[in-house]
C-alpha cells in the first residue's frame, strides 16, 4: 500500500531533509517515527530535498506500508498522522496522510515545486519573525527587483546559482524550467519572493534571492542579471540569501 504524506516543519536545528548517519535530519526523524507507529522499517521519497535550515509547508513524501504487520490487517491513516503529530508536533507535522495510487513517487510524479524567500525590509528587526525571514535593514527598491524577474522565466541555464554536487563526477546539467517568479509586498516592510519551477538545483533560490537583493539595495544594477546568467558561474553570482528565509511552499501534481 502506498502512502503519501504533506509535511510541514521548521528547518531549524535539522541538517536538511535527506537521512544521513549519525545527523539529525527531517527526513531521518520522520521515517523513524512512521517506522515505529506502523511496526516496520520505513523508507521515504521526497519531493525535495531541502537544505539544511530551509523550511517547509507543503513538501511531500510518500512510502510503501505492508498493511499484514499491523493489528487487523489494515492502515489507519487518520490515527497514524495523529501518533506522528504527537511524536514530533510542532517542530514537524503531517498536514494530510491518503492513500496514493501504487504509481505515485513525490519526487517523479511532481510536476512543479513552489517556494517563498522572505525579506524583514526595516531598520527595526522582529522577534518573531527572525526564525523565518531575513533582516535586511537596508531599503530595497521593489521595482528593481521585479525587474530582475524577467530574465529568470523561461527554460535557462542557472550554473551561475547552482551548486554542483559534490559527488558529482561528470558533467550536471543546470539547466532548470522557471515558470513563475515575482515579488510581492506584504506591507509594514515583510516582501517575499514567490519563484514556481519544473525542479530546482541546490541553493538555486537562495543565489538568486541573494543576488536580486544586492540589485535592490543598490550594490548591483538589475540589468546585471541576465550578464550573470550568461556567465555560466558560482562565481557571477556569490550573494547567497541565509537559509532560514526560505520555504517549499507546495509540490504540484497532475
């Protein structure tokens, strides 16, 4: 039986999504708990595998469940996400468990992920918010950065913001489908950076929310942008936003 899951967390205190040895990771923590609950070994597919301090409100796993190993016979679904939120709420929570077609991979089946970067654009900082926006007293010029949106869409090669795996042992293709990228002002100083693609390449969002940042405070000009995607190099583009500011707001399906 296949399961799929919409989880939500706070990246803080996690070294990312993927399970690794001996590190606290989300993913690491999630399955253990599922592995418990429903009496057998567990093993996730993510929709995306964020970086370490990067949040989540929509990401998406799904995994297989031998339903014999449990008392009846049968997958409660509702009192499985109950068991899990009680584990591990509210640092991680599951927003919906169903059971998914035997074809379904969170990761393959996707079509697009969603994410949002937000900026703190005043001099004062907030409390309450320094755990999931990043502080930049400076003024920003929001037109700027719209502008620098433009060269974003379409299918574009990103290798000036896109860290090439370290494993990596021939050439990677960078080479990402934007959909949708834009800025839109929340008020009272909060802007967030909204950016829809087929998939992204690692701390993608972050170069690039850190570069259309340096443009807007002035350290940049936003016409610049479509210079460093040419360039084809980490080097043209090293401001990289932190990653708490940033969240995979939601995974698209068929």
């Amino acid at each position: 039986m296949r399961v799929r899951l919409t989880v939500a967390y706070d990246g803080a205190g996690f070294s990312g999504f993927a399970a690794q040895p001996g590190v606290r990771t989300v993913g690491g923590t999630l399955a253990d708990v599922l592995g418990r609950v429903l009496r057998q070994p567990v093993t996730l597919t993510v929709a995306g595998r964020t970086d370490a301090g990067v949040h989540a409100w929509g990401q998406v796993v799904s995994f297989d469940v031998d339903p014999s190993a449990l008392p009846g016979g049968e997958v409660d679904l509702a009192a499985t996400q109950r068991s899990v939120n009680g584990a591990l709420a509210p640092t991680v929570v599951v927003r919906d468990a169903r059971v998914a077609d035997p074809a379904f991979d969170a990761r393959r089946s996707a079509l697009a992920r969603r994410y949002r970067y937000s900026v703190l654009n005043r001099e004062t900082p907030d409390p309450f918010l320094r755990g999931t926006t990043w502080h930049v007293p400076a003024p920003l010029d929001l037109d700027i950065l719209r502008l620098a949106c433009d060269p974003l869409i379409g299918e574009r090669d990103f290798s000036s913001f896109c860290r090439v795996p370290r494993r990596a042992t021939s050439p990677v293709s960078m080479v990402r489908r934007v959909i949708d990228a834009r800025w839109v002002d929340l008020g009272d100083g909060l802007l967030r950076f909204d950016v829809e693609a087929s998939s992204f390449c690692h701390q993608m969002v972050r170069a690039l929310t850190g570069t259309m940042v340096a443009m807007g405070a002035g350290r940049k000009k936003p016409g610049e942008m479509a210079t460093v995607m040419r360039a084809r190099s980490r080097a043209a583009a090293p401001d990289l936003a932190p990653a708490h500011g940033l969240c995979l707001w939601e995974v698209v399906y068929p």
